[in-house]
C-alpha cells in the first residue's frame, strides 16, 4: 500500500511533494535582526531533509516585535538581503522538491527577553530592555515588562509592518507564509481574555478579540501574492481556566476561511504561565483533528510527533493534512529521508547525495539485503 505521508498535496498553486513539514524554530542566532552563517547552515541542512515544506524561524515584522535581541527579523532592505542569501542557498542546494515558508511574528508583551539559553528572563534597563506591546497593559508574569496597550497609532503602525513584512517576504520568493497567532505573542495576545481586557472594539467578546488578527490577516492577503498559500499558526488553548478555547478556535478557524485564509497550523498554550499541559506523543493532533473536521481547513499538527508510523497514521486516517516536526529534525535532519525507508516510500534527494539513497546500495541495509541483488553494484562507481 502506497504512503499517505508521502503522498503530494496542493495548496493553492503550490505542490508539495509530501505532507512533512520543518516547524518554525527560533535560533537566537541573528544579528541585530540579521541572518548570520549559522543561518546558512542551519536551513542549508534541513532543506536537505527531504521534508516538503522548510519554515523559517519566527521572523519578527519590527525590532520591537523580536523575543530577544538575537531573533531574526524582516523590516530593512539589510534583513531582506540576508534571508535572501540563506534562501537562495537553500532552494539551489536543498532537496529538489522543497518549497519554503515564512513564519511572520510580533512577540508582543513576551518581547523584550533574555535567549533561552540565557535564562528567557526579562531584560533589565542596563542589558538593553525595551517599551513592550499588548493589547492590555498586562504583564505576562510577575517581574515581566508590562506592555503599553496598543492605542489606535500602535494598532496601525504594526499592522504596517506585518504588511511590509509580507511584501519583502513575496519578493524573497517564499511559497507560504504563515502568522504566528500562537505561543502567547502579540496576536495570540489579543485572542484570549486572559492578556486582552479592552473595552474598545478590539476587545471584550469573541468579535471584538478576533478583529485585530483578522484585520492583520486581511491586510496582508491584499498583498500577498494569490495562489501562494497564506496561512496561521494558532494556539487552540491556552491550557487555562478562563481562557482562549477550542470552541473559540473554531469560530476564528471558520472566520479565517471566510477572508481567504489557505491553511491553520494547530499548536496549544504560550499566553499564560499556569498552563498546564498534558504532554505525549501527539499531544496537539486531536486539536488539529477538531479543527479540520468542524471547519474543513486544512490542517498542520505539531507536537511530538517523532515516529514515522505514527505521522503515516495522522495522514492516513485523515486527522490533519501535514505533520510539523521541531526537536525530531533537530535530532535527524534526514528524517524524511528515514522515514521514507522506513514506510516503503521515496524521496527526492539533492543530486549531491543521491548516492546515499538505500536503493543505490542496498546491502548496506540489513532489512534489503535478503533481496538485494548480489552484485557490488554502485561500488563501481566509487571514486
Ligand atoms: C528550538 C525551538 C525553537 C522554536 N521556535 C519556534 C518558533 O520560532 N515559532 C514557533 O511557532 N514555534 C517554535 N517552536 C515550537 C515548535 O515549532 C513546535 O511547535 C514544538 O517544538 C513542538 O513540536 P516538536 O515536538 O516536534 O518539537 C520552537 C521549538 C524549538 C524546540
């Protein structure tokens, strides 16, 4: 029987050759909001995976909008240059099939921090701290910045860079771009009652909390290029009692849909430190489930999924349309590679490391050997 996993979809004019995707994964590793080698490296290597779709890193649209002093960003002709090199690399070296996608992002009243390597604590004055934004005057925690509510000059001025963002994403050639509205950031921020306690119209009910992120979302679709598939990443709870649920969800998921939205990418928790989550394998994917089933957008589901049986389940029997792999392709950059091997399936290498395919040396395989012809084969060939 054929893989599901590795069967082709499309999303509007773009074909991806399998249903696994490279999840958004900040590095810390930029330099004033530039691209830097490690950059080059890091998507150099994984658009070898053999996975469909490779995300970028959450890509701040503002400086103000980065998690820490050494996240990526997208808001100068300097910063378009530098993705552009590790985006080029990347499509003239990657695997042939590959196509790659955006992730944009404003961090919000979680801005302003130290790296997670460096303790992901708030940034004193004297390390560079600076003005956070939320829609409420909230903090995230005790001893975290507190943000300034957005008035109507911040709530369009952001807005702009979203916008700006998505253009120099367009012209950098991205096939897809998502928004992160998950994980607690800025426009997550304004979905859950528990960070957004306005009382204009960008508050209060379901409507008024979804009308930022949708007004961003739709500000972006006019620029966007049609036929690229242009997508968000939502948190569908927040783990916490009193906050965003999947009830809500559904109702943005289907709102969404309504102003041309292409995919959802389901991930859980980020806007309140009391979350509590049941971790495990597959944690998310009910939601991603849920979402498709109520709403029949496509679906992304992410979260310890690390077994190829298990992400060949996923697609099989219909619970989301792509599997999204973080730690798992840290831990096996070829892990399509692998896992194609494993489910019986091909993918396309990089004509560089073709060689490296099993069916090119099969004896090296114990589970091909017994079938393998007996011959050296690609041995020949070695030098
Ligand atoms: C090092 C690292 C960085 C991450 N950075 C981002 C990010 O930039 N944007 C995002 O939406 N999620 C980010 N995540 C979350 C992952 O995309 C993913 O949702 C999460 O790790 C669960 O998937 P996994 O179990 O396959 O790791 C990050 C995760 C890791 C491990």
């Amino acid at each position: 029987m054929s893989s599901a996993l590795f069967s082709p979809i499309r999303l509007g004019d773009v074909e991806f050759a399998n249903r696994i995707v490279i999840s958004p994964m900040c590095q810390y590793m930029a330099d004033d909001g530039a691209a830097t080698d490690w950059h080059l490296m890091h998507y150099g290597n994984l658009a070898m995976s053999g996975a469909a779709l490779l995300f970028t890193e959450a890509t701040a649209v503002s400086a103000e909008g980065r998690i820490s002093a050494q996240c990526l960003g997208l808001w100068t002709d300097a910063h378009e240059a530098a993705i552009d090199r590790f985006m080029t690399f990347s499509r003239t070296n990657g695997g042939p099939d590959l196509k790659i996608g955006i992730q944009l992002a404003h961090a919000g009243r979680k801005a302003s921090v130290h790296r997670p390597a460096d303790g992901a604590q708030p940034l004193t004055a004297a390390e560079g701290a600076w003005q956070t934004l939320g829609p409420s005057a909230l903090p995230y925690d005790t001893g975290w910045h507190t943000p300034q509510a957005m008035d109507r000059v911040a709530l369009d001025r952001v807005k702009a860079d979203f916008v700006q963002a998505a253009e120099r994403s367009a012209r950098l050639g991205f096939d897809v771009c998502e928004f992160h509205v998950g994980h607690g950031y800025l426009l997550h921020q304004f979905l859950s009652p528990l960070s957004n306690q306005r009382n204009d119209e960008y508050g209060g009910d379901l409507a008024g909390r979804m009308r930022y992120p949708l007004e961003v979302f739709q500000a972006v679709k006019a620029v966007w290029p049609a036929g690229r598939p242009l997508g968000v990443r939502v948190s569908a709870t927040d783990w916490v009692e009193g906050g965003w649920t999947v009830e809500e969800t559904l109702a943005f998921v289907q709102a969404l849909k309504q102003v041309g939205c292409d995919f959802a990418d389901i991930t859980t928790s980020g806007v309140d430190p009391r979350q509590k989550i049941p971790v495990g394998p597959g944690y998310q994917v009910a939601f991603a489930e849920t979402v498709k089933r109520e709403t029949g957008m496509p679906t992304m589901a992410v979260g310890m999924i690390n077994d190829p049986e298990q992400a060949e389940t996923i697609i099989r029997d219909g619970q989301a349309d792509f599997v999204m792999l973080a730690r798992g392709m840290m831990y096996d950059p070829r892990w399509a590679w692998h896992a194609a091997e494993a489910l019986g399936a091909t993918v396309a290498y990089p004509p560089q490391y073709a060689r490296a395919e099993p069916s090119r040396w099969p004896q090296a395989f114990a589970h091909r050997r017994e079938t393998a012809p007996d011959t050296i084969g690609d041995m020949r060939q070695l030098k």
